[in-house]
C-alpha cells in the first residue's frame, strides 16, 4: 500500500451554532488541510498521483473557502465545523479531479489512487478528519 499527502493553508471566520460556548461568537482559524492518498498500484512513472494535480485541486478547492465567513457557504447549512469542512474538501476534490480525468473516489477494492481523508486542523492541537469509507 502506497501512500501520498499534500498540505495546504487558507484563512476564514465562521461561527457555530447551538453550540453554546465562545464558538458561538464569530472567530477565525488558519486552517491546515492535509490531503491523503492511497492505493496499491503505481502509474507508469512510478507514481501513485502526481504531487502536482492533487495540490492544484486541494488549492482550487480551498480558494472558495479563503478568507471568507463560511457561514455563508449554503453547503454548511450555517454550521461550519471543522467535521463539515473536511467532508466539503474530500468532495470538492474528487469531483474537480474526475472532471480533468482522474477518478480518486473511493470505494470497495480499488486498487488505483483513491482519496483516503481528509484532514482539518483548526489549530495545531485540533483535528477533525473525513473518510469516506468509515
């Protein structure tokens, strides 16, 4: 089993609901993302997905989110934890990369390159991680 991950950065505020708690107020986070990527099988170079398409997707995807207020996003239904932004990466990506030809979705006995998670951390101390596959 071979494994790759790029990481990447972005910047947005956002608020949670029936939390009750300071993470009711509006605040902000410098997100790290971590994309992971695995499979058994190898490409003909050698790879298992080049470094360079998964970071451009991660960043694509991730521009939608910077320095914005995430509340906004409908997708979050004005919840953005960090559970909810994992989850809209992993999709985001999958389907950016299905559509320049790269089929990275998950599902039983693939061999080839699939997204395996997604990581979100809000902090250095505080993770929240997307797998598809449970």
């Amino acid at each position: 089993m071979y494994e790759v991950r790029v990481t990447a950065d972005f910047a947005a505020a956002h608020f949670l609901r029936d939390y009750n708690g300071k993470c009711e107020n509006l605040h902000g986070h410098n997100y790290k993302v971590y994309a992971h990527v695995r499979g058994e099988l190898l490409n003909e170079g050698g790879m298992l997905l080049d470094f360079t398409k998964l970071k451009g997707a991660l960043r694509k995807v991730i521009g939608q989110l910077d320095h914005t207020n995430l509340n906004d996003l409908k997708y979050f239904n004005q919840n953005p934890s960090a559970e909810r932004i994992a989850t809209y990466i992993y999709e985001n990506i999958v389907e950016l990369l299905k559509q320049e030809g790269e089929d990275i979705s998950c599902h039983e006995g693939k061999k080839n390159a699939y997204l395996w998670a997604i990581d979100v951390f809000e902090t250095d101390t505080s993770r929240a991680r997307y797998m598809p596959h449970g």
